[in-house]
C-alpha cells in the first residue's frame, strides 16, 4: 500500500543531534519559500520544572536548522497555564537565542486576539480567545516532550500548540498571579480550576476549554482545525509519565519524532509511549475528521530505529480511567 505520510523517528545519545538528524529526514516535505515568519512554540506547562518544558537544546536545534534554509522573522511564543513566559525564557536559558539566532520573544497570553469555537459541557458551541500570533502565522512549530497527561491521557505536538495558545488572563491576572505563592502557581491542581471566577474575571480561557473529558476532546480537535502546528518535533530525549503533565516522572527514551503531519507524529509518539491512539479522544477525532494520518500503517517511518524496538509503557495518570469517557455516541454531527 502507499504511504500517506512520512515521519523521522531518531534514536542517539544526544537530544540536539537526534532533532537534526531527524529534520534532515524530512527535509524534503518542508517548503519555506514563501513563509513571511514562522513561529516556534515550545512547551512551557511549567515555568520552573525544566522536566515538564522543553529544553532550549531542542529548540535550538530547530532554530539550527531553520536558518540554515531561512532567513525571515522567527518567533518563539508560549502562553504557560500559570506564570509569565519570559519568567520560563529566563528559568531554562532562551535568552541568548535572540542573539545567536536573532529571533524574538513574545508571550502569547499577552497577544492580540481572535475568537475561536469550542463547545461547552453541554457540547453547546462556545467561544473563546487564540493568540492572532498563532491563528495568523503561515508557519507553525511545535517543539515538546511526550507527556502523559490529567485530562486527556497524552499531551504532544498538537495540545502543546493548541492550549499554549489560548489566551489566559486579562490585564489584571499577572498582578494577580504574581501575589501567590509559588507551591500554587506550579501546581497541577492550579490549571484545573475551572470557577467562574477565573473565566469571567481573570478570563482564563485555557480552563474555560476544561468543560469535562467530552467537551474538551471535541474541542481540541475543533482547534486543531484552526491551530494545529505544520511542523511537529517531539523532544522524546526524556519524556514524562504519571502524574503528567507537571508532576509526573522521568522516562529516558533518547528519541526525537518530527513530521509535516502533526497526527502521525502524535500517533508515533502515542504508540512508543505505549497508549492506543484510538483511545485517546482528540486525537481519535482528528482521524475521523481526517486531519491527518492516525493509522501508522499508512505512515513511513525513516530514521536509525523501528518503532517496536522504543516502545516503553508509560505510567498513566492516577485519573486514566476517568479520562476514557470522553466518547460522544452521536459525533458524526461535529466532525
């Protein structure tokens, strides 16, 4: 049968070379010609716990590899659940990139706006704020590790783009968040308030999006319609399990995954971690929806290893049974 896809799974000793070697893989299926400025979101859950963020040696490796074909305007822009992104540019050393790379920085929570759809508890169509930086760009980068996660079992390429650029706060929440103390603001259970009070009066349209285990599977795959990334890169040198995706446990893996297609990277990266994608919601959806390719056997795979030789089991998250009811008996009128 013929391949619908083309994905580099890379196996090393060393996080920046496995990207590289994993870019130069697909280089082919990457045309930036007639970019006008691409912008590369990193995965910033956590501003301070450098296992739940992408390393800036992942990053860098992408920005190596841009600008060796590009020489337009790059941007690294985050929108972190909790915290300021420039405090986690600080914390994991991204500053120098502006330098060396001459990119610049934003926080996407901060950015100007447009309105997006997704669907409430009652699977009723609601809307809330993106980031005009991610919804306009031509040319969307998401660099991250694979995570398990307390909502939506696996978090990787696609909800790293899609919630990081969800606009949390308005004018008054950095204030706000600056007043508490740090055990609360890295906290998993800080990204699960879902009160009325941080909707309506700090807007926090990321835990707005938390409207229950079916809505926001349907609602992810709805973003991704609008936001998904065009070129995924999945830092899989340590991923993470358990009480993803802030307070779970290292897993070394030693691998990088990058594709043009954001759903056979996610089913990759899905499968090594030992999950069935058809399982995971959002991810099940955009198959449906035909997204992407979310069967791995219309996916080549190119690189130094199989995928049968990575796979390693990770732990899920303590509320992994309750995740699974994410399932609508009538989507075929939301796809």
């Amino acid at each position: 049968m013929a391949f619908q896809s083309k994905v580099a799974l890379v196996k090393g000793n060393d996080r920046y070379a496995n990207i590289i070697q994993a870019l130069a893989l697909i280089s082919s299926d990457i045309d930036l010609s007639d970019k006008k400025g691409i912008l590369v979101k990193p995965n910033f859950i956590s501003t301070t716990r450098q296992l739940a963020a992408t390393h800036v040696d992942g990053v860098r490796a992408v920005l190596d590899w841009l600008r060796s074909r590009y020489d337009g305007p790059i941007t690294i822009g985050e929108g972190p659940a909790i915290g300021d992104a420039f405090a986690g540019y600080c914390n994991f050393g991204y500053l120098d990139l502006a330098e060396e790379y001459g990119v610049q920085f934003t926080d996407l929570n901060r950015d100007e706006w447009v309105p997006v759809q997704v669907y409430d508890r009652k699977l009723r169509p609601m809307w809330v704020r993106a980031a005009r930086t991610t919804v306009k760009s031509d040319f969307r980068i998401a660099v991250g590790p694979p995570k398990t996660h307390d909502t939506v079992i696996v978090t990787a390429s696609l909800k790293n783009m899609v919630m990081g650029s969800l606009i949390r706060g308005g004018p008054s929440i950095e204030k706000f968040v600056q007043l508490l103390p740090n055990w609360i603001t890295n906290s998993s259970l800080s990204r699960r308030l879902e009160t009325p009070f941080l909707r309506f009066i700090l807007r926090n349209d990321k835990s707005a999006v938390h409207q229950g285990y079916q809505a926001i599977n349907l609602s992810l795959y709805t973003l991704a319609k609008t936001l998904s990334p065009h070129l995924s890169v999945i830092d899989g040198f340590v991923g993470m399990e358990g009480e993803g995706p802030v307070d779970g446990d290292p897993v070394e893996l030693k691998i990088a995954i990058a594709s043009t297609d954001f759903l056979a990277t996610d089913a990759v990266a899905v499968k090594l971690m030992g999950f069935d994608l058809d399982k995971i919601g959002y991810l099940y959806y955009c198959k449906l929806g035909g997204l992407g390719v979310g069967d791995l056997e219309e996916v080549q795979i190119v690189g130094n290893t199989a995928i049968e030789e990575r796979i390693r089991d990770f732990k899920p998250h303590s509320t992994y049974k309750r995740q699974l009811e994410w399932k609508i008996p009538d989507i075929g009128k939301f796809l």
